[in-house]
C-alpha cells in the first residue's frame, strides 16, 4: 500500500482549541515508527531505519511520533538489564544521530499508560480468527509441528497478540503512514482491521493507517552474507570505537579471489555496504574497482575509512549521551509529556465511547 491521505481530526477524534499551531499540526500527515528495545543498534538499523527516519522527521508535511517500544521487548526477552540498557543505548543513537525532539515526538512506549489501556478496548474488538493469521505466530506453530511439539509450545500470550499492542500504537496517535520492511505490513493491515471494526461498532475514532514500504531503503547484509540481524549475531554495532569497527569490518565473508581478478559487486557484503553509505559518484568509482579486482583487503580498508568518517562525530556525541543518563531521561519525560497531551484526552474519548462512564 502506498501514501494515503487522511484528515487527522474528523468526527469523534479530539479537537484541541484552535490556534495557528493546532491548524498547522492538523494540515500534517502523522508519520509514527517504534524501536524495539532488545538489543545494541547496528548498522542495518541505521541504513534501514534510523536515518530515513530521521530524514523524515525534518519534512514540514509530517509530524513524526518515535517510541521506544519496551513493551513489545518483554515479548522475547526476560533480561531486565538487557531490556534496560538496550532502552538506554536506542535513546542515545537517535539523539546522536540528530532527531529535532522539537519537531518529533520521542517517547518511550511504558511511560504513555493509555496505550496498554487502549490496547484492551481493541483486544476486545479483535477477532481470534485474524490472530491466527499473524506471521510470527503461524511460523512459530510451523515450527513446533515440525519439531513434533505441541502446536502452541513456547508461545506466550505477548507473542499472540503482538499485532493488538502494535494497533494500539498506531492508533492512539491515529498515524497516517507507518514505515515499516516488507514482514511488517501484515501488522499495519491488521491495525487497519480492528480501527476499521471499532468504527463500525462505536463511531469514526480512528484514521485508517498505511503501510509505508520503501523500496529504496537498503537491508544490509550482515558479517556471514546473511540479512545483518541480532538473531544471526552477524551484526555490526554502529557505534563501535574505530578499532573494534576496522575488526568487524575486516570480518566480512568474501569469496577467494585474488587481486587482480574481477569480482561481481552485486554479489558482495562488502560493495552494498558500501552502496548504502556512500554518494552516486563514490558507487561508481568501487564498481569500476571491483571490475579491475581491487584486493579484498583493500576494498575493506575503503569502506572502513567511509563509515568511520561518516559516524565519527555521531559515536562522540553518542558515547557524551551514555555518559549522562539524566540527560537522556529528561528528553524521554518531555517526549512523554508531548505525547500525552494527546493520549490522556483521547482514551477518554473512547472511554465514553464503549460506555466506560461517570454515572449521572
């Protein structure tokens, strides 16, 4: 599905009072993006994600929302530090990297109460059958059978439900686009089912969101030639100091040609890292090396000097956040404060909606 415009505020949504920032706000298409809080980010989150969105977040058609989403991190990890510090270091990257939290909204998912609450009113508007369907779910059942296991072995209710908590998200702040990969959108079109369904049982609350696929954003290769992902341990962190990155780096699979012979850039770690980071003009001097069989070793060299240039600033700025905590939870607590602003006056629009009342 591509870009669709909707109005932000119509019937049954909250109207604040009016002023020349409540009309410019609503003229906005809502663009909302979370990050799950499981693990240190790397560079395929930063090429995939990270930096679009932040690209995104400076446009003047958009108003952004991105959260930390330490709830959905509870779905397949119980190491409370690990959920703690990986919260810790998303924060820090994003704020390194350079979001205006003066024009985006940054929040964490645990500090907006409303949300788990409006996560129950859409659980109770969400059919099992629609459940049942979900990816992960189906692909976590395949795997038991395959196994020989029972069907539902290992899978919590947090994992089954997964979609309803993602629909809360996007819902609460009624979010006309959600980026997302291609393994996502199933997400977003069942947010669509159950916002659609509520409609229909309580009035229009909610805009109908839209999966945002980009094609042009890059999914990295990770150090072994396979998707770079935390599952994998194929990753590389992105703000590693420079002497641990060139050892990543220098890990990278390639295959036994020597210098001197051609190698195939579009069959190499190497060259589509390089792809992702560097100018037109810089992909096409690595291509035209490539085809005069640079040296592994030296092709390496290359892209390491590249992204350490381009991050070097970032990762000081980075490890200055990690070093001040209170710092980084000031800005979540503003974020959070932003955010429900919205979500405090909302939920009770839809308290009111389902009946959920004072008694008069």
């Amino acid at each position: 599905m591509q870009n669709r415009c909707f109005s932000l505020y119509h019937s049954g949504l909250p109207f604040p009072p009016l002023n020349s920032d409540t009309i410019t706000i609503m003229s906005k298409q809502r663009v909302l993006t979370g990050i799950t809080t499981t693990g240190t980010p790397h560079l395929g989150n930063y090429v995939g994600a990270i930096r679009p969105a932040i690209r995104s977040s400076e446009r003047d058609d958009a108003q952004s929302f991105y959260f930390l989403a330490d709830y959905h991190a509870l779905i397949k990890c119980q190491d409370p530090e690990q959920v703690h510090q990986s919260t810790r270091e998303i924060a820090a990257t994003w704020l390194a990297l350079g979001l205006n939290t003066d024009k985006a909204v940054f929040y964490r998912q645990s500090d907006i109460p409303e949300i788990p609450e409006l996560c129950w009113l859409l659980t109770c508007m969400a059919a099992k059958g629609l459940m049942n369907r979900a990816h992960a779910y189906k692909a976590a059942v395949a795997a038991n059978m395959e196994a020989g296991e029972d069907p539902d072995f290992g899978v919590n209710m947090g994992l089954y439900s997964y979609p309803v908590l993602m629909a809360a998200d996007i819902l609460m702040f009624n979010a006309n686009e959600v980026p997302v990969g291609k393994d996502q959108v199933q997400h977003v079109e069942m947010a669509r089912d159950i916002a659609a369904r509520f409609n229909h049982h309580y009035g229009d609350h909610f805009v109908l969101p839209e999966a945002k696929v980009d094609d042009h954003v890059a999914v990295l290769q990770g150090l072994d030639g396979r998707k770079m992902s935390k599952s994998y341990n194929n990753t590389i962190p992105l703000f590693l100091p420079e002497k641990k990155l060139k050892k990543h780096i220098n890990k990278i699979k390639t295959n036994l040609l020597e210098p001197g012979e051609p190698k195939d850039p579009d069959d190499s770690t190497v060259f589509q890292i390089w792809q992702a980071f560097a100018t037109p003009e810089q992909t096409d001097e690595m291509r035209t090396a490539f085809a005069e069989g640079i040296a592994w070793g030296e092709a390496k060299k290359q892209l390491f000097e590249l992204v350490n240039g381009q991050l070097g600033e970032a990762r000081g700025r980075y490890e200055a956040l990690l070093a001040n905590p209170t710092h980084i939870e000031e800005v979540l607590q503003a974020g959070a404060e932003k955010a429900r602003k919205e979500s405090r006056e909302f939920i009770g629009k839809l308290r009111e909606a389902v009946g959920i009342r004072p008694i008069r």
